[in-house]
C-alpha cells in the first residue's frame, strides 16, 4: 500500500476558511456524546485505527451494506458509528457538504484523546457525577486528579471512498498477532517500531471482550488447558474468574487493569509486570531480544515522551494513502455514498 504520495495536500488548516468552527463542533458533539457513554473515547479512537488500516484512511469502515468492512471480523465489536453520525449532521448543518466522514474520524480521535481529562474514581456514583456535571477545575480539587491526553494537530483534507474494501480487512492488526507478524502490518503502510508501540499504547484505555484473549487462559498455542506463560499467573486467575470456560465471551474486560478510563502510559507498566491483556501487547514485552522492549521501557519511565511518540504517530497512521483532490467524495451521510 502506498503511504502519502498525496499528503502534501493535507493541511490543519484545511477547513479555515469553508469550516472554520470543524474542531468545536467535534469537540462539543463529543462531549455531549461522553455523557451518555463513557468509553465513547476510546471506541472512536478504534474507529480511525480500523478504517487507516483498510486501503488508507478513507472513512470505509463507515459504509453500510452487504459488502460492507463493519460486518466483518474484527470490526463486529467496533462501535461508536452514531456519534459519528451526530458529529456529521452537526457539521452539514454549520457547514453543508464540506467535511469529510474520513477528516471526521481523524478529528474525532485526536479530540477523544485531548478529552480524558482526569483519573476516575472507583466510586460509581461519584464517577457519573464527575462526567456530567463536574468541571475539570472542580474535579481536580475534590480528587486530586489531574488529566490529559496528548494533543495534536490534525492534517485535514482528506475525501471519502465511494466503497468499502472487505477484501482488506485482513491488513488490521489482529490481538493474535506475534510480533513479527504486527511489525510486517506496520511497516506495510509506513510506520515503525517505535510507532507500533506508540499506538499499542492506546490500549491504556478502553475494554476489550474476553473472545480477544481467552486463548491465552485456556488454550494458548491450541493446547488444551495450557496458559500463556508470558502473563503473570496471579493476573491470568483474575482474567479466568472474569472470563470463565463456557462463559459470555462477549463480557467486556479493563484493557488497563487500574486505570482504563485515563489515557497515561500505565499501560507500559502493566507490560512490564507482564499483566498485558491482549497477546498482541505482551508480545512487545516478551519476546526476546526485539527492539520494542527498549522502547516500551522508555514510555514506562516517561510519560511525556509515550505522549510525543503517539501523537506523531497518529499523525502518520492519518496520513495513509488519503484521497484527496478530485479523488472520491465528501459524502453527506458517513453510511452511504452521494
């Protein structure tokens, strides 16, 4: 697949002058969006992730039809395609017919990102109360919390496909993936190491559902009763007490055990301790003698630096293979084409 070719015509100030208020807009559908589904965040940050790896970032994913790439694995368990709707029918109200759904997505994950302002309490009524009614001024007071995401500008101009690319699916990153296989898909559509590990640090937030991972406490290399030895043993008998044989594999498990609402670089600790959740991130951890352990112990000791790594590696994942120009559409519904 080729990556950029077109990327010169990508600007953050594309929309300037036609859709001048494009960020706010996304930012208060989202917010809005927050109160009603507090893992909002981190299911459209997995939204841009699947549609980039398809044929470029394109807004593909976002097609409906029999052919289309969200009814297939391992896009069944994508959600958050109404608020992405909400985003696009507030946007052709402001500005008609010029945003695109693929700078929609882009936008949509940045702003997810730059939005989770703070550490959760483990109290449930305390935790509806701080996304709806709580200032982050206020929240920081009462809790000690501080937040914030990374941020970073976002390349805009791109253009919709006029078809979805199910044939293509199998690009996308599987849980499953060894190490070798998860760097051969990255560097297929121009990111590196240090990349790869940026991103897998997404999963600092979000849930996952125990089907991702079950082979690892139960049948890890298709052997019976076998449990993958790279996760730490006290972990792997609270994941089999959540995700138990014959249970609901569909039961959604904390991708970060302690803090999976906050986007820090927890993650690369749980690595560390070898309390990753999903295969595909204990492997950069546990392989031996491969470049990533070096960087995941970098983001582990530095959150400022996890932070800069995956913003410019979010810029790159946004940049590959966009339709710009003439090519494709700026569709005025995200599901269907003009």
């Amino acid at each position: 697949m080729m990556v950029g070719g077109s990327n010169a015509q990508l600007s953050a100030t594309f929309y300037a002058k036609a859709c001048p208020n494009v960020s706010s807009i996304v930012r208060s559908v989202l917010k809005q969006a927050q109160g009603n589904d507090i893992w909002i965040f981190p299911k459209i940050v997995r939204l841009h992730f699947h549609d980039c790896f398809v044929n470029g970032c394109d807004a593909s994913l976002l097609l409906n039809g029999t052919n289309s790439e969200k009814t297939a694995p391992p896009n069944l368990s994508t959600d958050g395609y109404a608020v992405i709707d909400d985003i696009k029918t507030a946007l052709e109200k402001a500005c008609p017919g010029v945003v695109s759904c693929a700078d929609i997505l882009a936008l949509s994950a940045q702003v997810s990102v730059s939005l989770v302002l703070f550490s959760i309490p483990n109290d449930a009524s305390n935790l509806l109360f701080c996304f709806r009614c709580s200032s982050r001024t206020m929240l920081e007071r009462m809790f000690g919390l501080q937040g914030g995401g990374p941020t970073w500008q976002v390349p805009l101009g791109r253009r919709d496909s006029r078809t979805a690319h199910r044939e293509g699916i199998g690009g996308i990153p599987s849980q499953h993936d060894s190490l070798a296989n998860l760097a051969s898909r990255f560097k297929s559509v121009g990111l590196d190491s240090t990349d790869l590990v940026a991103l897998s640090g997404v999963h600092t937030f979000g849930r996952a559902q125990c089907a991702a991972f079950m082979d690892r406490l139960y049948n890890f290399n298709n052997v019976s009763g076998s449990v993958d030895p790279t996760l730490n043993a006290t972990y792997a008998t609270t994941l089999q007490q959540q995700c138990p044989k014959g249970g609901d594999v569909t039961s959604l498990i904390n991708l970060d055990e302690q803090t999976s609402l906050t986007f820090d670089n927890k993650y690369f600790l749980n690595l560390q301790n070898r309390r990753g959740l999903l295969q595909s991130d204990q492997e950069l951890f546990s392989t031996n003698g491969a470049e990533t352990v070096a960087i995941v112990n970098r983001f582990a000791s530095s959150q400022s630096q996890f932070f800069s790594s995956f913003a410019n590696a979010m810029i790159k994942m946004g940049n590959i293979s966009p339709l710009t120009g003439s090519n494709g559409e700026v569709r005025l519904d995200c599901r269907k084409i003009n």
